[in-house]
C-alpha cells in the first residue's frame, strides 16, 4: 500500500492492475487481518474513481479478489 502512496508522490499514477495487484498480495496471505487490508484497497479505489480517476475503476477482478481474501482467511 505504501507504493501505492509513493507511486502517486512521484507523479506516477498507478492504474487498475496496480490496486489489484497490491488486493491480491493481501488476499494471499490468508488472514483475516489480510483481508481487511484487501478490502480497504478496493475502498481507496471507489473513493479516487468517484473523485474522477476513472483509471482505477474497481473492476470484477477487484471485488472477486476481496471476496476470496475473506473466503479464505
């Protein structure tokens, strides 16, 4: 997640993939703790689409990764 906040520092602006991929590293780590942290990623995502960053639309992939993240915590 602090790459995520690094990245736009830089004036990098992560995309989709970039959010989905940090969900995905949580969603592996099988905890519940994990999952939050998961789901708390896709929430910064929600929050910066409806800001106007329509590059990070939460997408099918975002939710189904959550959903797995508490699934198999």
């Amino acid at each position: 997640m602090k790459l995520l906040l690094r990245m736009t520092d830089m004036s990098v602006s992560p995309d989709k993939t970039s959010f989905n991929s940090v969900i995905k590293v949580w969603a592996n780590l099988s905890t519940l703790d994990a999952a939050r942290r998961a789901q708390h990623v896709l929430s910064m995502m929600a929050q910066l689409f409806q800001n106007g960053h329509h590059h990070v639309r939460p997408n099918v992939i975002s939710f189904n990764t959550v959903i797995d993240a508490f699934a198999n915590c």
